[in-house]
C-alpha cells in the first residue's frame, strides 16, 4: 500500500505527550543539554541525534539541544545524559530563562520548519491513502483483504498524527488541517468499508469505527 517514508515512525520512537503554550512573552523556560561525543563509534553521535530529533528537540549547535521545560522532558534529558556516559561522552543540563522575549520568540521559530515538515509529509500520506480509497472503490475491490490493508494504513496515519502532535509544542496551525484531513480518511474509509460487507452479504459490526 503506502510507501516511501512508513509515516516516519522509524524515527518517532521517543516522543511524549507535552503540549506547551506560547504567548510570545518573557515567561518560557527551556531545558538545555550540552554534550561531548567520542568521536567513535559514530553510531553513538546518530543515536543521540535521532532520538533528540524523535522528541522534538532542536540543536542550537553541534553540541546543544533544547526543549521546552518540562517534568517529561527533564526526564528523557536525563535518560538521555546516562546514555551518553555509558558511551564514555559527557553531557550537562540546565534549566534556563532567555533575558527578553525576542530570544524566546527566535527559539520558538527553530522549532516551526521542523513540525511544518512533519505536517506537510503527512499530508502527503493521507491524500496517499486517499487516493488509494478511490482506486480501490474504481477498480471495484471489495474484499477484505484489501480493507484490512486501508485500515493498517490509517492506522498508522493515526499513530503517527498522535506522535506529532506530541511533539507540537507551539501548536502550529497545521495541526487543525491534519486533524481534518485524518477526518476525511476515516470517512472515505468507512464508507468502502460498507461496500465491501454489502458485498459479502454482511452488515458492518457496530464496533468497528
């Protein structure tokens, strides 16, 4: 069914339920980790990199990472500062304040393209997935085989809408657009769901929205 990038998931493996609110004045507080890397293996430098990545973290430099602070996130830091000990690196955490709002609102706007794009590309799965729904009804598959495939897609388009958002801290606006468009995958689905119990004599089961 859908290809390409299997909805990211590979790289979502460490995301947490924490949404933070912004109002562009001075009152945000931030996480951040400095680290020291061997310079082998090199897999450990990846390691770190995709799972700061994967939390929503992002790199002020080679060396600095920050989140917005919070409980959840204090804890992965520190999950994240044993690991890089136990690879023979170091790593410090601080909390910090910026001194005006205009820091705050330039850290803000480096975590904007990162969730932009993960919204953009999931945009692009669901009108996949959507444009598979359509295939499917034209070339008149109805059978379950080919339903159950449509709804391992939306399921993971589900699962990996929840992992974005996790990591929308700034709740940007394309998280309403996907809200919408996961809308209109359910209900093309359901519908080529009907037609393939029609199509078999059977009624829908109550419990399979």
């Amino acid at each position: 069914m859908l290809q390409g990038k299997d909805y990211m998931l590979n790289r979502l493996d460490y995301t947490f339920n924490i949404r933070c609110t912004y109002d562009g004045m001075n009152d945000m507080e931030w996480l951040l980790i400095l680290t020291q890397l061997p310079q082998t293996p090199s897999s450990t430098r990846v390691t770190v990199w995709r799972r700061m990545k994967a939390a929503g973290a992002v790199n002020l430099q080679s060396s600095a990472w920050v989140l917005p602070n919070s409980a959840r996130h204090e804890e992965f830091l520190k999950e994240m500062r044993s690991f890089i000990q136990s690879q023979n690196g170091r790593a410090f955490i601080f909390t910090v304040k910026s001194q005006d709002s205009e820091s705050d609102d330039s850290i803000v706007e480096l975590f904007n393209p990162y969730i932009d794009r993960d919204y953009t590309e999931f945009a692009e799965s669901c009108q996949a997935l959507l444009n598979e729904i359509d295939k499917s009804t034209e070339q008149k598959e109805f059978d379950f085989s080919e339903l159950d495939e449509l709804e391992e897609d939306l399921q993971k388009l589900t699962s990996w809408l929840r992992k974005i958002k996790a990591r929308d801290f700034f709740k940007s606006q394309k998280g309403d657009s996907a809200d919408a468009l996961i809308g209109q995958c359910r209900k093309k689905l359901q519908a080529f769901e009907k037609i393939v119990y029609a199509n078999e004599g059977l009624e829908v089961p109550e419990d399979s929205d």
